[in-house]
C-alpha cells in the first residue's frame, strides 16, 4: 500500500470514528468503533469495519442506523476530510476482537490444571 493511501486511510478511521460518535446516540446503538477502513486505489470507495458493542438488540439497530445514514456519514467526512473524491462508504461488522476473545478464553480453558492430578 502505498503511502498516499496509508494516510487516507488513518485519516478516515480517525474522522469516522469521530463522526460516528457525534452523530449515533450510544443509549440506542450502543458503543461503535472504527476498527479499520479499506480504501480503493481510486479512492473511489471505502469499507468500514466496525466493531459494535452493547445488547444484541443494540447491536442490530447500530448496523441499521449506519446503513440508514451512510450517505448522511458520508456527506460529514467530505466536509472535513478534503479529498478529490469523497469514497463512498460500505459499513460491515468486524467480529475479530470477538473472535480473538474466544480463542483466549479457550487457551485459559486448556492451560488451567484439572484437580484430577
């Protein structure tokens, strides 16, 4: 990846991140994170992974209300984000941490001794 990118890609996490806390009332989306964003060569589109934290409930209405206002999202990081081209955003859910979470608590699991010895 290309240096360019690298920056544009630290600078929309950063702005999304901060955008998305504005604008998202956490009482009914819960906490959202801005994991990583995947940006185009062209710059032309950009995936956001995004961790989502709270109720399952919550969780389910955070993917709904970004979906509903990614245009919205989408307009704020053109307004502060100065690019040719404003990527047009994809939202997707990033269950990594999740993921590694599991598979720490599974290694606790394995390595606590048994009272069989």
């Amino acid at each position: 990846m290309s240096l360019r990118l690298e920056r544009v890609r630290e600078l929309l996490k950063r702005e999304l991140g901060e955008i998305i806390r504005r604008e998202l009332p956490v009482n009914e989306a819960g906490l959202i994170s801005v994991n990583d964003v995947a940006v185009s060569k062209d710059l032309q589109s950009a995936t956001v992974f995004v961790g989502l934290f709270g109720k399952d409930d919550q969780k389910k209405r955070a993917l709904t209300l970004l979906d509903n206002n990614r245009k919205r999202i989408q307009g704020l990081v053109g307004k502060s984000v100065v690019l040719k081209y404003t990527p047009q955003l994809r939202f997707v859910v990033d269950e990594s941490i999740e993921r590694g979470n599991r598979v720490l608590k599974i290694l606790d699991e394995i390595e606590k001794p048994t009272n069989e010895e």
